[in-house]
C-alpha cells in the first residue's frame, strides 16, 4: 500500500489559529469573572441569606442545625460536612475565588464567594 502524505493547507492553518484565539479569549474572560478579589462568604438556606462571613476569619458555621457544617480556612471554604446522600457538597473541593459556589442540593444550601467589587466585569448583557 502506498504512503499518503498530508499536505497542511493555508485553511487547516487558519482554522488553527482561529482556535487558539477563541481558547485564549476563554481563558481571559475565565479568569476575569472567576479571578475577582474575593472577601467575603455568603451562605443562603432554603433562598434566604442566613450569613455573610468574612473569607479573611478562619471560623466553621453550622446551618440547618447542624446538618450542614461550612469550613472557612486560610482564604478558602468548603463543605467539611452535611448529612446528605450523595456528598457532593461535601467532596467538592474548596473554593476561594469571586463567583464560585457550593451547593448541596438536598439542603438547599448555597455557599457563594463574593468579591469587593474590584472586579473587572461589572455585568453581562445579552
């Protein structure tokens, strides 16, 4: 069988360099809107806010007496435990950056990191 060659075309490179702009871009906008200055946590239950907590104060909170118990340490947190199922929240890994979020879904409990407001994305419009 004879050997085929693969000739690389001027649109083969196009298409290349048009992908690695839009992964480029990704990363930009990415790190934009997950990169804020946090400092604070907000942890809502059931759709109410029951607490904002400094990200800087190690400290643990207790929600749902006690069914879900949320870890602030050295700028990060996490869900150190709940009594859910299914332990997503629980084995979701900690979180220190604006706008990420943990959630256990059974509890309806949310843990949001919120930023200063330093942010260089103020909002998204479509």
């Amino acid at each position: 069988m004879p050997e085929t060659k693969l000739k690389i075309t001027k649109a083969d490179i196009i298409l290349a360099v048009l992908f690695a702009a839009v992964a480029v871009a990704v990363a930009v906008w990415a790190a934009g809107y997950f990169g804020g200055n946090a400092d604070s946590v907000v942890v809502t239950v059931r759709g109410e806010i029951i607490g904002v907590y400094d990200l800087s104060e190690n400290r643990e909170i207790a929600v749902l007496d006690g069914s879900n118990v949320i870890e602030i340490k050295n700028g990060a947190v996490f869900m150190k435990s709940a009594d859910c199922k299914n332990q997503h929240c629980v084995r979701h890994a900690p979180i220190k950056l604006g706008n990420e979020q943990i959630v256990c879904l059974p509890n309806k409990v949310l843990v949001e990191i919120t930023d200063n407001g330093e942010s260089e994305i103020d909002t998204v419009a479509n």
